[in-house]
C-alpha cells in the first residue's frame, strides 16, 4: 500500500503511546518515576498533579481491570505523561508534529523511565492516533469512511458508534468510530469541533526480553506502519483527495 507521508488538512486531534508493564520493587513506580522524569526531562513539563484514580482505595486499584489506570501526570505545552504502577502513558495534542518529532519524543520519555530500573518486563505496548473527519454533509456522515452500516430498514440519523478488533502485522488494531462527536480543540483554547472521530489504535504484546530499549525503534516504526495503513485503508477515496495527501513529506 502506498501511504501518504501528510495530510494537508491534517485530522489528528491526539497521538497516545502507552507501555504496560510489570511493575518492580516497592516503592512502585506511580511513586517514583514522575519525580525521575521531571528532572530528566525539565524542559517539557511545566506541571505535576494526581489524577481523580489515585484516590481509589489501593485494593481496587491492584484487580486486573484498573491496574492499568494512571494515577499521575507530568504536563507540558505539548506533551504529558501519565504513570500507574503498571502502565506508562505519553501524550501528545494537537497540532501533531509529524511522526519523527513523536516518535523521538516517545523513546526520550521511555529511556527516561526504563533506566532507573523501576519498570519490570514490559508486556504491551500501543499506538493510538484520534482523528477528527469534518468533510461530511452533516456531523453524523459516515460517508467519509468506506464504513456500510445497515438497520434493517431503520435509518440512523444521530450518533452511531462502532468497534472493531483487526489482526494485522502480527499487532491486533482497535478502531473506533464515533459520529456527531465534539473535541475541544487545544489551540486557541476553548474552541471546539464536531464531526466524525475515528481511533485506531495499534497494540504489540509482549512479553519482551531485557533487549526491549534496543528493540523499541523497530517496535514503534511496526505499530506506527500499522496505524497508518488502517487509517487511511478507512477512508472513502473522495475523503482522502479532500485531505489533501502528500507523498513526499516525512510525517
């Protein structure tokens, strides 16, 4: 397939990277490695602040379901992480960068964290990209993905949502469409934009060795390859011309 490199009108409103991990020792490392990045990474972050989960009871937070929430936030003009016992989350907004910027932001944030030997074996890592489609007659405009849904003979005419699972480059991709949906735009602050939101997430489980800081580059270029193809294997063909594809530029 050959995939676009940009987009004129770009559709990213968030890129997510998240690394769930076994967790090592005590204190764990919600505790520790936002201070560890913090002072790694001065420059990027401007704030520090607990989430409305870390005031959940320890005992709910360990069952199988919640392990796996953030309890902390490191935040920045353009990038924030979230830490929990088992999981590591990088975020960055829009406006997206281009997958160079994020992806050496990604590997600065998971060094960071990896070398204090806080983080145990990894057993996932995730790529999620949420983008926002707004060349639709109306908000609720499915057209714009090659997306065939059928009610019998009932018409939907409010929001729809769909969720799939698709197995591909050996990663499993979850792809979310949600239509007649509002994101508040980051810049300039308190605007907002309604229109067709499609996730598609691409997840590599482990579990991985302890050669994971050398295999990182290749993981998250299989997860990233993975999410575009997905993507832009979604849209409707005159959506895409619409978009404005360019072929040439690293993004």
């Amino acid at each position: 397939m050959d995939l676009p490199e940009s987009l004129k009108t770009d559709t990213i409103y968030e890129c997510a990277f998240e690394l769930r991990f076994v967790a090592t020792g005590n204190p764990s490392a919600a505790d520790l490695l936002p201070g560890i990045l913090f002072r790694a990474l001065r420059a990027q972050f401007t704030a520090s602040r607990q989430l409305p989960f870390a005031t959940v009871p320890l005992a709910l937070r360990q069952q199988a379901n919640l392990r796996y929430m953030p309890t902390t936030v490191l935040e920045g003009k353009e990038l924030s992480v979230a830490f929990g016992p088992n999981v590591m989350v990088v975020s960055m907004p829009r406006p997206y960068q281009g997958w160079q910027s994020v992806r050496g932001r990604i590997m600065e944030c998971v060094h960071a964290a990896i070398e204090p030997g806080l983080i145990g074996n990894v057993e996932r890592i995730s790529l999620k990209y949420v983008n926002l489609l707004t060349l639709g007659r109306t908000p609720f405009d499915l057209g714009q993905l090659k997306v065939r849904l059928e009610l019998d003979d009932l018409v939907a005419e409010g929001p729809v949502a769909i969720r799939s699972e698709i197995q591909r480059n050996d990663c499993i991709v979850v792809v979310d469409i949600v239509s007649g949906a509002t994101v508040q735009v980051t810049r300039p602050q308190g605007e907002s934009a309604t229109g067709v939101i499609l996730t598609v997430d691409a997840i590599k489980r482990g579990s991985f060795d302890n050669t994971f800081s050398q295999q990182l580059p290749g993981l998250l270029d299989t997860v990233h390859r993975t999410e575009k193809e997905v993507f832009f294997s979604l849209l409707a063909d005159e959506t895409l011309k619409q978009l404005g594809p360019s072929y040439g530029t690293a993004h």
